[in-house]
C-alpha cells in the first residue's frame, strides 16, 4: 500500500493507524501547493480531490477521507481493537468521534491556517474551537481513551487534529483531561515512530 500524505497534516492519523495494525506500507509525500508528489507525480493524476490522505492499495484502487481509511484500516487487523466489531454500539460510537472531529474540531482549523482570513473572524473561530476542546476535555474526565478500553482510530485523529492548537494559538490551558490523554497517546510505540518518520519528532 502507498499513503499519500503531507508531514503533520491529517494524513497523520492514517499514518498512526497504518503503524498500529503493523502492516507494510510506502510514504508518499506530497507538495499541496504545487500537486506534486516526492517523485514529481502529478498528484491530480492520482487523486482527482488534491488532497491527502489518499491510500492507494495493493491492487490500485484508491481510498481517499482520513475517516474512511482508518475504518478500512482497523477492519484489515481487527485482533488490534482499533475499531469495534460490526452492530457493536462502541463502534458506532467510535464513529460518532470520529465524524464529531473531522466536522467540529478539523474543518475548524481550515480557516486559521489560511493567510487571507480576515483576523476578527479567526478570533471568533479561536473561540468556538476553544470550546469544542472544553467539551472533549469533558468527555475525557475519568477515561483513558476516547471510546471504551482501548485506544482506538478516533484517538488517533483527535490527536493529530488536537496538536494543531499551538500552532494557531489555542488557549487550551487548564484542560487536564486532555492534556493527560495526549500524553498517552504521544507515549505508544506507533505514534512515536510516524512522527519520527514525519520529521516530527
């Protein structure tokens, strides 16, 4: 398998998983300025959206949404419990975070990584996101991992998505729920390698 990604963006969260279920895979990085690959592919030509992540598979089919990979991902390995069975309600579960970060807390930062934003709208954006992270610090109180006992695909965007915040200046402090679960999360074996692998680390 390929993942076509860029180092710290939501392509991380793949990247994560990829490495927790253990199975072999080629990084691909991509320019998104200029839609160019590593290897000077033209990164329109692989995925139409521009965007990563995108998994390409063994046999050339195309996967592409961060969310949607690391479902088809965690379902390849399922001795991982990265994702619940099938008609489990801690699946869907799972699901809903994983729906809950890509609409509420990702699509939020669209804005205040974009140079032409006007600043009194990113202040307004600032504070809505400050209060989504006020509410998953509140679903973390007294729990290891976002869903049940393990950590799973929606801890893993969460926290790549949950990094960005300095970056764009969240205050985040006083949230001690989440600052623990980022510590855990930053402590596997998996995580450490893919930011190491990204540069990141």
């Amino acid at each position: 398998m390929k993942l076509f990604s860029k180092a710290g963006a939501c392509s991380l969260s793949p990247h994560i998983i990829l490495r927790e279920c253990g199975l072999d895979f080629t990084q691909v990085n991509v320019d998104l300025a200029s839609k160019k690959t590593e290897r000077g592919e033209d990164y329109l030509q692989i995925n139409p959206k521009g965007q990563v992540p995108a998994l390409e598979l063994d046999d050339g089919t195309l996967l592409t949404e961060g969310p949607a990979i690391v479902q088809y991902l965690a379902d390849l390995k399922p001795d991982r419990q990265l994702l619940a069975p099938s008609g489990s309600l801690t699946r869907y579960h799972t699901l809903e975070w994983l729906n809950y970060i890509a609409t509420e807390l990702h699509k939020g930062f669209t804005p205040l990584f974009r140079p032409d934003t006007p600043d009194e709208f990113k202040a307004k954006q600032r504070q809505q996101l400050e209060s989504k992270f006020r509410y998953v610090n509140g679903e973390l109180q007294d729990k290891q991992w976002l869903v049940g006992t393990h950590f799973s695909v929606a801890d893993a965007y969460l926290y790549v998505v949950s990094r960005w915040a300095q970056a764009v200046q969240l205050d985040l402090s006083g949230l001690d729920a989440l600052s623990a679960w980022q510590a855990r999360v930053a402590e596997r074996p998996a995580v450490v390698a893919a930011l190491k692998a990204e540069g990141l680390a």
